[in-house]
C-alpha cells in the first residue's frame, strides 16, 4: 500500500469541502464531512497520522481549499 501523503489528504479534503459548500453546507459541515470521507477512503489511522505529522497543515489546507473554491471560505 502506498502510504498518504499531505497533498493527496488535502486535495480530497478539499474537494469535498468545497461540494459541501456549493451545496449549502456551512463551513464546518463542510469540513467535518469531507474529513469524515478522507477516513472512510484512506482509513482512520493514516489520516490521523499524516495530520499530526505535517507542521504546517493549517496553512496549506488553507491553500488548497482557497485553489480549488476561493469563495466558498
């Protein structure tokens, strides 16, 4: 199994998210959700993993999701 990388955990985040908030979801919703799906998908341990492994997180979540649908923050 290849192991998760930040950029593909915030690429998916970040697409769900911003369906979420086209569909009318409030922000953490939208986030909650998206993240919930990142677990289902790459499963629970390896999202948690990638998370408390990547200083920074914040910033670059921030990034990709402002890339993908900068009016849905």
């Amino acid at each position: 199994m290849v192991e998760l990388s930040l950029l593909t955990l915030l690429n998916t985040v970040a697409a769900d998210f911003c369906t979420h908030r086209a569909q009318g979801r409030d922000v953490i919703k939208a986030a909650l959700i998206a993240y919930s799906n990142a677990n289902d998908k790459y499963g629970g341990s390896s999202v948690r993993k990638v998370i408390t492994e990547s200083p920074g997180i914040e910033a670059a979540a921030i990034a990709v999701v402002v890339s993908k649908c900068p009016d849905k923050l």
